[in-house]
C-alpha cells in the first residue's frame, strides 16, 4: 500500500489522523488524494473486525493507533479476537460493514 509509505513521510498528515475515528480517516484521506477501495473503507469502518490476515494491519495501528478500541494492545489483538481460528473467511463484508451469517 503505498499511502501508508507517503504518510509515513508526512508529519502533518500522520498528526491529522493520530486521533482519528474511521470516518474522520477515510475523509482526510480522500483530501490528502488517497483512493481506498470500498474493502478497505470498510476495513476502516469495522476496525479492521473479523480480519484474519492483513500485512497492512501493523503500520495502520501506528499511523491510526485511535482505531484500536479501548481495552486492545492493538488492532492485530482486536482483530483476533473478533474471530475463530476455525473461521475459513472473515466475518465480515467490508463493502457493507454487514457480518457474515
């Protein structure tokens, strides 16, 4: 993903979204001309909920560590939790932010 590296390089815009909640996220990064398919608006949405897997999940807890709900070392921890080890797919349909029956 490589708005994670711009924004890693962007003090300003790391500021903008330290604090901030999904919306407030996905709103400064279409002004800052970041183009996120609706799977990873709804990843943000969902708080990266039902993930399984997802390399990106790390550099978004540091550059958004408000997304981690309270009581979470993390998003890679919040995220784990909201799923079994047996489940074949995520819970969730990020497009829709709607879960899975």
């Amino acid at each position: 993903m490589g708005s994670i590296v711009a924004v890693k390089k962007d003090e300003s815009l790391k500021a903008q979204l330290k604090d901030a909640q999904p919306e407030e996220i996905l709103r400064i990064a279409e002004q800052a001309g970041f183009n996120f398919s609706e799977e990873i608006k709804g990843r943000f949405r969902n708080r990266w909920a039902g993930v399984y897997f997802c390399p990106q999940r790390e550099d978004i807890n540091e550059i958004c560590p408000a997304l981690c709900p309270p009581g979470f070392k993390s998003l890679a921890e919040y995220s784990q939790s909201t799923f079994s080890p047996w489940d074949t797919q995520e819970k969730y349909d990020f497009r829709s932010g709607v879960k899975y029956s």
